[in-house]
C-alpha cells in the first residue's frame, strides 16, 4: 500500500519526511519557523512547558553511559493528524467553536487564532504537545514588530495556536498556479523549516503526486514510521532511521514486545 | 429593632439573629473577595497567573467544575424522583436539592468564564458550534439547564412571606409549581446528557490512554459512567448540605426517613456503578492499554501513583457503597453522612483523575511525568465558588421556605 493511501480521498496530501540520522538538533528548523509564523519570544523561554513552538526539537539519547552514549533528534511539527477507524483527527473533533478544521483538499489541519475562546480542550486531545496556549501577552519590544510577516496573523492572549504546514505558502503557491494555468510546483510550497534545515533532513511535498520527492523517497523507504502510530492518529509526518533504540523511542510499547523490523533510512 | 429581619424569615420559623448571620456573610464576602481579586489578576494579566501549562491544559478550576456539576446533580434526579417517578416523601428535600443545583450549575459557569483564554468569545461555541465536539454539548446543556434550574427556583423565592402577599406573585408562583413536572423532565433530560457528555469528552480523547474508552455508538462507557456517578453522589450531597444545615441551625429540617431514602437510592446507584465501573476499569487495562503499548502500571507512577485508584474505588467507592446498602448504617444519622462524605469524595476523586492525570502522563516515550499544583489565585477562584453557594444558601434558608416539614418537626 502506498503511503498516500493511508488517507482519504483529496486532491493533494501534504506530509513530511524527516531523516532522523540526518538531522544534527542545530535548531535552524525551529528558528525559521518562528520568524516565518510570527512566533513572539516570551520573557521567559527557559520554561518549556509555556513556551510557545511550533517546531519543538526533542534530544533524546540511548540511556548509555559514556563512551556507548549516543545522542539524537526528533524535530516535531503538528503531525496533521487524519485519525483511522472512525475516528477523527483528535483536536479538530474536539473543538467546541470549530477553531481548528481539517482540511479535506490538502490534508492540513487549520487554526484560527480569531476564533479560539482558548478553552484548550485541543491542548489536552493532543499526545504530541504539537498545540501551544498564549499565556502572555507576546511582546514585541523595540520596533520588532516591523519585521512581522503580513502573511500570518500574529497570535493574541488567550489563543492556542499551532504549526500549519505554513499554509499561506500554499495559497500563494495555490494563486501562482492559478496564474501560470498549471499545478502547483514541488518547489513553490515548501515549509519555512524545510528550507532551513541545512543537512537536508526534512523533505516536504504531496504525497499524492509520483513525482514528489517524499513520494519517492517513501516508496524507497517502507520503513519511515511515524509518531505514536499506535494510537491511530494517522498523521503526515514520516520519520527514518537506521537506529533501533530511535526507531523504539517512536512509540509504546509493551516489555514483550519486539521492535517492528525496520529498513529504514 | 432596625436590624429585625424577622418578618421575611419563613411562617412559624426563627433564625439566628443577625448580627452572627452577618459575621457568617462577612467571611463568606471575604472568601469572595479572594475570588474577586483572583478572577480580575487572571482576566487582567491572563491565565499565565495559573499553573497551567501545555501540559496540564486543564487544572482545578475544570476539576472543580466537573465535581460541583456532578454534585449538582442531585437537583435532577431528586427532581426526577419526585415529580416524575412520583416518590412524595421527597418534596421535603427536592427545594434544597434545586437550590444546590442552582448554586452548583450557575458557579461552574462563572469559572468557566475564567477559565477560557478569551471570555468574551463564550458565545462562540454556540454561534461556530462544532457538532461532533462533546464541550459544544455540554456548552448548551448546562446553559439551557442552568435556565430550568432558574425556573425551578423562581417559585421557591416568590413563596417569601413577604413577597408572596403581592397577589399577582403569589398566583405566578402557584401556578409555576404546578407545571413544575414539565421543568423536571426536561431538566431531567438536558442533565443527563451533559453529565454524560463530561464524562464523553474525556472518553473520546483516544490519543490520550489514560482517558481514552471505548463505547458504543458515539458514546465512550465514560458517557454512561458518569452519568451514573453523578446520579449516585448527587443525592448524597444535597442530604449532606441538608445535614449540615441541621448542624448549624440546630433545628430539625427534614425527618431521618427522607434522608435515609436519598441514602438509599444513593446505595444503590454507586453499587450499580462501582460494578460497571470495575468492568470498564479491567477492559481499559486489559485490552484498551495493551493496544497503545503501555500498560496499567504505566498509567499510576510518580504523583499520580496507584493509591489514587485505591482511594476512588476502595476508600471513596466500595466502603460508602457498602455502608449505603445496609438499613442499620442508613438509620445512624452519623453513619449515613460518613457514607455521603466518602461517596462524595469518591465523584470528586474521580472527576480529578479524569482531569489531571490524562494531561501528567507523558504519552511520547521521551517526554517525562509532570506534576501540577494551583496557584492562589486558582484556590481563590475555587474557593469563590464555595463562598458563593454558601452565601446563595444561607440566604435562601433564613428567607425562603426550602424545607416544608420543617415547622412540625420543630414544635
């Protein structure tokens, strides 16, 4: 089965590829983010648990002492869940004010800060602490304000917000085509943190369309895996490595349970 | 005497005198003021003034709202008994039962205005309402219900010695009773959803193992289940409410007959629940757990360890459950409120566990257990909601006529 066909029907499936052997936790991802999505900085970003980030990077490591350590990163964005088995994606079902929506053209889940009453009920339906509440005001101190990005709204107190697959990329891209009278280039959407990366570790694109690297690239890999795919959030973004405790590291499992075999990477 | 408030207090009734009526309501307003003060630092400066976080998007202000909701409903099912099942003898108690109702539904939703992140977009949820969300149902039910209680109370303030000898009130007042089994059933009806829909919208988070059920339909067996806790501890706690009014005033308020009945039909339900509740209990931890790859164990480590569950179903479950059952236990007026304490306890408990503890597990096997204690400002608000039901009810017991047995068992 194809990795495209895990999802319903729609024109296009946007997803990512992370090459966990790939990425070195510089951050650039994260960073290219914040300024791409005018993504504020509290006035204090050591607590992690009230920061606001749309791409959080995790470091975990093998639990082994020195010289056997070894180190990794999981770069983790909202994984645009679809849900399986009669389920729906976990926050968009949840959402009392319908802030948050599914996508059914291109597999995006949305948010709209304008319309989030911040109840969080979203928060707490996410495993993957993919959705950030506005506890402060986000400053915006000495002019910096002018460097905001007219393309996405900046976020008010109160509000969850949450990466979007950096959607407005898509619109323009969307209004390019519709300009050019052709589809949509794998080059003209590509999200900020995909651009940034400078080992090449994320890959980003339709996986619905053959000629996309991610396609490709999945084809190749029957491996990736995702993110708590146990739990059937069926989400977007693929992961490889040839590593066994990382590949471990991506879910549950129970004390008897053996690793699926994986051929990743 | 100026301050003689005598002639507004019930026909052939005496209260205590005011001046102690006032130091009560002092430090009532004192608690309240707390509140104030904590409500204006969260709306003023945001939730950031809580112990919130991305974790724990949920802290005590939903446990509180869920125990007082589950508390509060006594209201409908005394409500349902008496007018719908025709059980008489509870008209003695169904006006206390209204009043906490009242107090219980219109305190959660006064927190929960503080609660969300933007308060003034409340009204979102009704005017974007998203059908498939269980909040958006609860979000109508216990506003619309919230509005039944009103009319149920309505009736009750209209009958105060001095406001019933307006002719017209009088008559409104009356004739409001008489259609009052029109306002229970539908109260009836509008509460037993949203009750399960509380208990739903834990249920339906099935990326979330703790909390995660399955069901039937569109309904997780949490659905079911906590519309029969809150059937089972909401008698429990209006006789307790009663009982401590008794305590206070040291008058007879309701004969030990009506009290022994509510304990009864408490018994029973939490007896009914607790069965179901095991079976739920041992599906979730033998099948549902095993699927997502973690196990029971798993569920109850650091804080949140395996004495909560001891405590929820033993302690605060089958111990009360055990005490309701037995005639001799329901016959000691101090048995009896030592079995609705824990009974209480135990929907509190219970309503904590499904709040807290879905959001303290880390579900990425890299993230770590986390711990959540409130802030003041959040005990001020909780606390708030204490002061507000006991001040609603003081009034209401020393000027209206809550309990109707009250004059012949105080002669």
């Amino acid at each position: 089965m194809a990795f495209a066909d895990k999802f319903g029907a729609g024109k296009h499936r946007f997803g990512m590829l992370i090459d966990l052997d790939k990425c070195t936790g510089c951050g650039a991802c994260t960073v290219a983010c914040m300024a791409e999505n005018n993504i504020g900085v509290n006035y204090d970003e050591t607590d992690k648990l009230r920061s606001i980030a749309w791409m959080r990077l995790y470091q975990v490591d093998n639990g082994k002492a020195f010289p056997e350590t070894e180190v990794a990163f999981f770069p983790r964005p909202c994984l645009h869940c679809e849900g399986e088995h009669g389920h729906h994606t976990p926050c968009v079902s949840v959402c009392p004010a319908t802030a948050t929506d599914y996508d059914e053209e291109t597999g995006i889940v949305s948010q709209i800060p304008t319309r989030c009453i911040g109840c969080r009920y979203c928060v707490a339906a996410c495993p993957y602490h993919a959705r950030s509440v506005n506890w402060f005001d986000v400053p915006w101190p000495g002019g910096m304000d002018r460097g905001l990005s007219p393309l996405v709204s900046p976020r008010m107190r109160g509000v969850v917000e949450k990466c979007t697959f950096c959607f407005h990329r898509y619109q323009q891209a969307k209004n390019k085509a519709f300009i050019d009278g052709g589809e949509i280039a794998e080059k003209d959407y590509q999200t900020a943190c995909t651009q940034a990366c400078p080992s090449g570790a994320i890959v980003f694109g339709d996986m619905r369309n053959p000629e996309h690297t991610i396609t490709k690239l999945l084809a190749a890999n029957p491996g990736a895996f995702r993110l708590l795919e146990r739990l059937g959030t069926n989400n977007k973004v693929f992961y490889l490595t040839k590593r066994d405790w990382v590949r471990r590291l991506a879910d549950n499992y129970l004390a008897h349970e053996k690793l699926p075999e994986v051929k990743a990477g | 005497m100026p301050m003689d408030d005598s002639r507004y207090w019930p026909q052939g009734t005496t209260r205590c005198k005011p001046i102690p009526f006032l130091i009560w309501m002092a430090f009532c307003l004192l608690l309240g003021g707390w509140a104030v003060h904590s409500a204006t630092l969260c709306l003023w400066k945001g939730l950031n003034q809580t112990a919130m976080n991305d974790f724990f998007a949920f802290g005590v202000w939903i446990v509180v709202d869920l125990a007082i909701i589950a508390l509060g409903a006594g209201a409908f099912f005394t409500g349902f008994m008496t007018y719908v099942l025709r059980r008489d003898e509870l008209k003695n108690i169904i006006n206390a039962a209204v009043i906490i109702g009242f107090i219980c539904y219109s305190g959660a939703i006064l927190m929960l205005g503080i609660d969300i992140g933007q308060p003034i977009r409340g009204w979102f949820g009704f005017w974007h309402a998203n059908v498939h969300s269980m909040l958006t149902e609860v979000m109508f039910c216990i506003t619309t219900y919230l509005i039944v209680l009103i009319i149920e109370f309505v009736p009750l303030v209209l009958e105060n010695r001095q406001i019933n000898k307006v002719p017209d009130l009088a008559f409104f007042a009356h004739h409001l009773h008489r259609i009052m089994i029109v306002f229970a059933a539908t109260g009836t009806f509008l509460s037993f959803f949203h009750q399960g829909s509380l208990g739903g919208m834990f249920g339906v988070l099935y990326a979330r193992p703790f909390a995660y059920r399955t069901g039937v339909a569109i309904w997780p067996w949490t659905f079911f289940l906590f519309i029969l806790s809150a059937i089972a501890s909401g008698p429990s706690f209006t006789t307790l409410m009663v009982m401590l009014t008794e305590k206070v005033s040291g008058r007879k308020l309701t004969t030990h007959k009506v009290k022994m009945m509510m304990g009864k039909v408490s018994g029973y339900l939490l007896t009914f629940y607790l069965i179901l509740k095991g079976a739920d209990t041992l599906y979730w931890a033998n099948v549902t757990l095993p699927k997502m790859g973690v196990s029971f164990w798993d569920m109850y480590q650091s804080s949140y360890g395996i004495y909560l569950v001891w405590l929820e179903l033993g302690l605060f479950g089958a111990v009360p459950a055990f005490l309701l059952l037995h005639r001799r236990v329901r016959e000691s007026y101090g048995l009896l409120a030592l079995a609705m304490i824990l009974n209480c306890l135990g929907a509190v408990t219970n309503r904590f566990v499904f709040t807290i503890q879905p959001l303290a597990i880390p579900v990425l096997p890299f993230e770590k257990w986390q711990f959540y204690w409130p802030t003041i400002p959040e005990w001020g608000i909780s606390f708030g909601v204490i002061a507000y039901g006991l001040i609603i009810f003081s009034l209401a017991y020393r000027y209206l006529p809550v309990f109707p047995q009250e004059v012949e068992l105080n002669k």
